[in-house]
C-alpha cells in the first residue's frame, strides 16, 4: 500500500494542518444544519481527505464501507452510456465528467432519484444523504444549470459536496447556493511536519533537510511529496540530505526538450521535439501539464526580457489547447513561437 | 391547483420532444370553470399555467417548437418563462411574452432584510457586516443570506452538547419536533459565543486579502533596471498554491487598477483589454497559474511603458 493511503487522516481531528478549517467542518457537522459544499483548492492540499473526514464526522465509521456500482444510463438519443458509482448506505460519490457531454443526463436522472427518497437507514444521524460531486469544475453548463433547481427542490433528503480546483467554470447561481471552502497548499513547514509524522510512522531515517527539499519540489502538493519521498526511501538503502530526488519521467523528458530547443533553434529541432511531444502525449499526460512545465523550464533559462513574452504566448496557447481539437497543433505552435522569440532576440543583440 | 399548474425546470429533460409531447398536452386540456363554491373562496381564473423555469437554457430547437403552442393555445394556457438572460430567449417568443424585469436588489432593502434575518436568528454580528455582506455578495441577495448563515455556523464555536438527540435516535417523528428546539439551542450558544466579525464575512466569501493583492500589485510597478518577473512569478505561485479562485483574483486586481488614479486613461484602457482577454480565458477552461502569471506580468508591462 502506498504511504499516501495508508497513512491518510480518518478523522478531522486527525488532520495535520487547517486545524481552524477542520474545526469550522466539525461544527458544521455536527450543527444538524449542514449547507451545501462547495469545496475548492490546488490538488494535493487535502480535499478529498478532509471531505472523507466530514463524512466520518457526520455518518460515523459506516461511510467507509463502500461499494462500487455500475450503471446504465439512457441519453435522450437512446445511446446507453455506462457510469460507475461509489457509494455507502450514506453517501454516493460521482465523477461526471467521466462521461463527458453526457454529464446532464446523469445529475438529472441520478440525483433526483437520491432526492426522492429518504435515508434507508432509521438510525442514520443525518436524515439527508451526501451525493459527493468530484471535478465539478469539469462539469457543462447544462450539468450545472440542472443542479440548480435540484439543490433546492430536494434538499431536505441531499446535500451535495462539489469538488473542484478552482470556481472559475461554475455558475454564479451554484455558488451563491453553496458555502465556499477554501483548502489551499500546505506551507513548506506543514509539510515538513506531515512528512516527519509519516516517517516516525514508518521507521524512515528522516531528516529535516531533505524533507525540506521534498516539500520545494512537489510544488506545496502533499501528494507528490508523499510519494517522491516513498521512492527515496524505496530505491536508495541509506539516505542521506544531499540524495538526488528523482523526479518523474514526464519531467526529465520535458526537461530534455527544453534543453534541446535551447541548443538548437532550427526548424529540423521542431521535428525532433515533436517525436517526444508524441510521446508525451501518448503516455496520457496532460497538453496543460506539457505546456506549463516547458514554459517554466524554458522561461527559467532564457533572458529576463524576454519571459514576459513567452509567457504570454504560452498563455495563449493554453487557452487554443481548450479550445481546439487537436493539442499537438498547439503545442508546436507554442514552440514554433517560443523560438522565433529566442531568435528574432539573439539577431536584434548582433546588430 | 396542480391540474392547472406545469412547472418545468432545467433539472427536468426539456428537449424538443417534451415541448412537442408533455408541454402540447398540457396546453391542449381545457380547463373546467370552476365551481361557484370554489370560486367563492378563491377566484379561480379560466386558464392554466405552465411555468417554465430558467428558460434560458431550453435549446433553440425547444423554443421555436414552444411558438406555435403559445400561440394556439393562448385561450386556455397562458405561459411564465422565468430566465436570467433575456437575450438567450429567441425573439418570437419573447415578443410573444408581456416581460417584467428584475431589477438587482438595491442596498437599502438588502441590508433591511438581511438586518431582519439577523434579528430573527438571533445572530448577532459587529458594525459594517451587513455592509461587508452585500458587497461581497455584488447585489445577490440569496448569496447573502448564505455567507450570513454560515458565517453564523461557521466562525462561532458551537458547543453542541445533544443528550437529547442520543435518546431519540430511532424515533423518527420525535426527531423532527426535535429539529426546532436544537435551531433555538443553537442561536442561544451564538449568543453566548462572539460575534460575527467582518474578516469572517471575507473568509467565506472568498475575498482574498487585500495585502496580497498590494504585494501583487507593488511587484507589477515599473522598477529601475531589474526585471519585475522573479518576484511576480513567486508572488503568483503563492496566490495558486493558497488555492485562490482566479476568477476573484481578476475581479480584485480589476477593482484595484480601474480606481487608481495614478494610472493614466490610456493604460487604463490598455489594462481593461487584458482583463477581458484573460476572463474569457479562464471561463473557457485554461490553466489558472499561467493566466494569473500571463495578466499581471502584461500589466506590468503596460505600467512600465507609462
């Protein structure tokens, strides 16, 4: 098991940072009153867990045995679209943006079916049941306009918790609706302090430095840091505070065309650059996650003049890569650009 | 008043089918005039209702099928559509409709109403919240009343010693008597415990603090010689990793520079494109940090160009 599982917080009290913020939670659930969540952060900072703690808080230890569910829905044009669904006796956790488009059926169908009937336990505390909404940020209009009504109509039987990375694509009228929870990053020292935790838990040699590091380089995602600092422990037999932390392939790769585009500022380098692009993109990592980390690899190599630019056309084609179909097109676009920049400046210099 | 009355909402399948089916057969039923003993009580008007409820998300196709059955039927079935955007409602129809606009609440009634609520819960609260709440609410009322509610659950420490609660687990009907006198168990222990401050208010609506936003703002100022981006980039990297919506960033950063006088009209007017360019991005989707990243490090640059 991975330590990240394992050693995941059950409880509120459990939680290692945010104490106010899983105090204000635990009044909430307790309160008898529990309004709808919505519930918003970088990933990494304890969303999920926090959520699982409440839901701990509210229904007691029977929310942890859950089952998955496979169901069958029907679209308005007879197309039968499969969903799974996590659920205990109390709540019932979806992913809608699982089936894409389709989301609206879903909510419609899903959640007015949880709305109309009551809690099936009698001893249950709570007399609602919980629909938890992940990626609700990912959610289309039409899913979202659905929900609206559905919040209201039913909510002596359902609240909703939605999570999402940021507000930015939700309705105004859903978050007027829901009380806004904000879970930022962890700071380097929480961070620090969770992994000291984990390693006394583990029997691990730690030592404060390189946890330090770890924390630097997960970007303030407890996730990542978890796990990279897993792998050190995992593949080297003593660690010591200067111990190279590994980072993941992805990166390295990313890092190489950076190094490339650096080094050669031909078009015959696209060519090349694009080989590795594919190969990226085929191991299922994300156009964004791509992009972003190039910029920021190339931005921090190139001169201070320049990084205004490039950043911004990187903004820009991030926005075409939502917007378009194709992300590869993007992509070499953004390089195409990065190195007309680079050179159009180098010339300008030689004059 | 249920033979008479069709309410239809988003959450319900509005497709052109049901408009063609379920909405045509409604219409269609004529209504029996009402007994004298009932109309004694109540006057029952001769027609029935359908109210169709955020009309403007029905699809183009919904609407245009809706046209003639407005039209045919408009003896015996008046329609309500209730929208946001009456732009998204296709002319024929909303040249079929008398339309009555909803005005945003103006201040005075939302403070005496949210005053009201307040009283009534028992909430107590220091001066300038209820100011604080309707500005950060920007004229929704219901949003309000929300961030009133929770800030009255949330930031006051509610000891919630429930006997009571244990002994009747199990009994349902006890339970729901029991509901009402836990509200006012509730509001005594807010009595006891402090007040409602303004900072709570900004808490839950999101507000970002507006040091951060100064620090921002100080780093985007035109400086001497050195390049304003390794401080904006590590500033923005705290404003992501504390999980700030971007969303309220913009509007912040927005509320700063269009009111600042220092600013000349020209830039102004520079810096407001950006604004709209980046908004437009974030609804569509792009990665947050890069567009925070990308705004202020071009308003830095229109604020150097002077």
């Amino acid at each position: 098991m991975l330590l990240v599982d394992k050693h995941r917080p059950r409880k509120l009290e459990a939680l290692h940072y945010h104490q106010d913020l899983s105090a204000r939670l635990k009044a909430l659930a307790n309160s008898g009153d529990f309004p709808h969540l919505l519930v918003y952060g970088p990933s990494g900072a304890g969303k999920k867990t926090r959520i699982v703690a409440t839901l701990r808080e509210l229904y007691g230890p029977g929310v942890e045995k859950i089952k998955i569910d496979s169901r069958v829905f029907m679209t308005t044009t007879n197309r039968k679209i499969e969903f799974n669904i996590v659920a205990s006796v109390y709540h019932i956790e979806i992913t809608p943006s699982d089936v894409g488009n389709h989301d609206r059926v879903i909510i419609q169908s899903l959640l007015k079916e949880i709305g109309q009937t009551q809690q099936v336990d009698i001893a249950a505390k709570q007399k609602f049941k919980v629909v938890v909404i992940n990626e609700a940020d990912h959610l289309t209009r039409d899913a979202q306009a659905a929900l609206r009504r559905t919040m209201e109509k039913y909510s002596p039987n359902l609240r909703l918790i939605l999570i999402a990375n940021s507000t930015a694509n939700i309705i105004a009228p859903i978050k007027s609706r829901t009380l806004l929870i904000r879970v930022a990053a962890p700071t380097i020292d929480e961070m620090v302090g969770v992994l000291k935790h984990v390693a006394e838990l583990e029997r691990f040699e730690f030592s404060n430095k390189l946890a330090e590091r770890v924390a630097e380089e997960s970007g303030r995602n407890l996730r990542r840091a978890l796990l990279m600092f897993e792998a050190l422990y995992a593949q080297n037999e003593v660690v010591k505070d200067n111990t190279p932390i590994p980072p993941p392939d992805y990166e390295t790769l990313v890092g190489q065309i950076a190094d490339e585009l650096l080094a050669d500022h031909s078009p015959a380098r696209i060519l090349l650059v694009r080989a590795k692009f594919y190969d990226l993109l085929t191991h299922c990592i994300p156009a964004t996650v791509i992009l972003k980390l190039l910029t920021f690899r190339l931005v921090a190599k190139i001169d201070d003049v320049l990084k205004a630019d490039v950043i911004k056309w990187a903004a820009f084609y991030e926005h075409r890569i939502h917007l378009g179909s194709k992300v590869i097109f993007h992509l070499e676009a953004f390089v195409a650009k990065f190195l007309r920049i680079l050179e159009s400046y180098l010339i300008g210099m030689e004059f | 008043m249920k033979s008479r009355v069709l309410e239809l909402n988003a959450s319900d399948e509005r497709g052109i089918s049901i408009v063609r089916e379920k909405v045509k057969n409604f219409a269609r039923i004529t209504v029996s005039t009402a007994s004298s003993t009932q109309s004694s009580h109540y006057p029952c008007p001769p027609y029935k209702i359908i109210i169709l409820d955020e009309a403007d998300s029905m699809t183009q196709d919904a609407q245009s099928a809706l046209r003639r059955t407005m039209e045919t039927y408009s003896k015996i079935t008046r329609f309500c559509l209730i929208c946001n955007y009456v732009t998204r409602i296709i002319d024929p129809l909303a040249s079929r409709c008398s339309k009555f606009r909803f005005k945003p609440l103006d201040e005075e009634n939302a403070k005496l109403r949210l005053e009201e609520i307040a009283k009534m819960e028992n909430v107590e609260y220091e001066d300038g919240v209820v100011d604080a709440l309707i500005k950060v609410s920007e004229g929704d009322l219901r949003k309000a009343i929300t961030y009133l509610q929770s800030a009255a659950r949330l930031h006051n420490p509610i000891i919630q010693p429930k006997p009571k609660r244990v002994d009747n687990e199990g009994d349902e009907e006890m339970v729901e008597g029991e509901e009402d006198d836990d509200d006012e168990d509730d509001s005594k222990l807010a009595l006891d415990s402090k007040k409602i401050t303004v900072n709570s208010i900004q808490e839950i609506a999101g507000v970002i603090p507006g040091q951060t936003i100064d620090s921002l703002l100080a780093a985007c100022e035109p400086k001497k010689g050195k390049s304003a981006y390794p401080e904006i980039s590590r500033l923005v990297q705290n404003i992501v990793a504390d999980g700030w919506s971007a969303g309220q960033v913009v509007l912040q950063l927005y509320n700063k520079l269009v009111f600042d006088d220092i600013i000349t009209a020209e830039q102004k007017s520079n810096i407001v494109l950006i604004f709209s360019e980046v908004d437009k991005r974030l609804v569509d989707g792009s990665d947050e940090h890069l567009q925070i990243l990308d705004l202020a490090l071009r308003i830095s640059e229109v604020l150097t160009k002077g």
